[in-house]
C-alpha cells in the first residue's frame, strides 16, 4: 500500500467529531489508540498503554504564579490538572518563609492526598524541592503543593511544573521457559 494511503493518527482527549471508518484516534486521556470499525459505528482498541511518560528534565506544564498561606496547618497553594496519562514524572517547587528562621513547610499531594516528602525551609530566598513519581496519574488527577508555617503567613510557594519525556513501551509477547 502506498504511504500517502495511510491516515494520519487524530490525537485528542475526546473523540474526533467527524470520525471514519478505518480512522486512527489515540485517546490522551485514556493512553489507548483506537481504530474506527469498518462500518463507522464504533471505536475497537489497537493498544493500550503503549505510549508512555519517564523522568527527564523537560518541563512540560506549569503553575508559577506565588501563593502563600496564612494557615498554620497544611492547605493547597498550587495545583495542575493533568491532562493525560502520566506513568511518571519529575515534580518542582520553589519554597521560601516569609520571616528568617520561622519554618515553612510543604509538600506534593494528589487528588488531596499526601505522595511526597515534607520539606522545610526557613530563609527569606526561595529553595527548589524536586521529586520523582513513578505511580501512574490518569487524565484528570490533580497534582498540588500544600503547605503551612509556623506562623501566619509564613509559607510562599510559586514555580509548581511538572517535567517528563514520552517514550514507547513495547508490549511483552511472551516470557523464557526454558527448565
């Protein structure tokens, strides 16, 4: 079959408005590649999972704008919503106290519960916190910051971004059984 036959993959979260049969959709929000069925009726899946996400230093989404709180216990400062898979991924922030040696503290929740490591800080100048996620967030999952001081207004947050690379993962044909 000659190259120009083949139809171009439509990549979106949501399915194309026109589809055809024999139509190529790869759904963002669900990692799958779908083919449109010959009598254009339905949507069969080719592959799952097949593309994936890892670490890397590439900045991909961001939330940069400062936030701070008042709160003396763990709130939300920042937040991204994810809008696709992510099997892993490398997560920043920049953290400072608003008062020299009065401690703010924060850390990386999804969908408001607690994954990351607590981190502390009591400066006056802003300090990177960087952590790496290995779990898998579907479409939709919110990545945030929370923090707190240990006294009001002492916690500021900004620069929240998320960094990864896509690669492709290979789906296991079979596994050795040799005795």
């Amino acid at each position: 079959m000659p190259l120009e036959t083949y139809a171009p993959i439509y990549v979106d979260a949501t399915e194309p408005s026109s589809p055809y049969a024999g139509m190529l959709w790869y759904n963002t929000s669900q990692n799958r590649l779908y083919i449109r069925n010959a009598a254009n009726t339905a949507w069969l899946v080719c592959a799952e999972h097949f593309l994936t996400t890892v670490v890397s230093a590439n900045l991909r989404q961001s939330n940069d704008a400062e936030k701070y709180t008042a709160s003396t216990t763990y709130v939300k400062v920042k937040e991204i919503k994810l809008n696709m898979y992510l099997k892993a991924v490398t997560v920043k922030f920049d953290m400072k106290s608003n008062y020299a040696g009065v401690m703010a503290y924060a850390k990386v929740y999804v969908n408001g519960v607690a994954v990351g490591t607590e981190w502390s800080q009591d400066t006056t100048t802003y300090a990177t916190y960087t952590q790496d996620f290995s779990v898998g967030y579907e479409a939709g999952a919110l990545i945030q910051v929370y923090a707190h001081g240990t006294t009001p207004r002492s916690a500021y947050v900004k620069n929240l971004r998320l960094y990864f690379d896509f690669a492709f993962q290979y789906p296991t044909v079979g596994t050795n059984q040799d005795p």
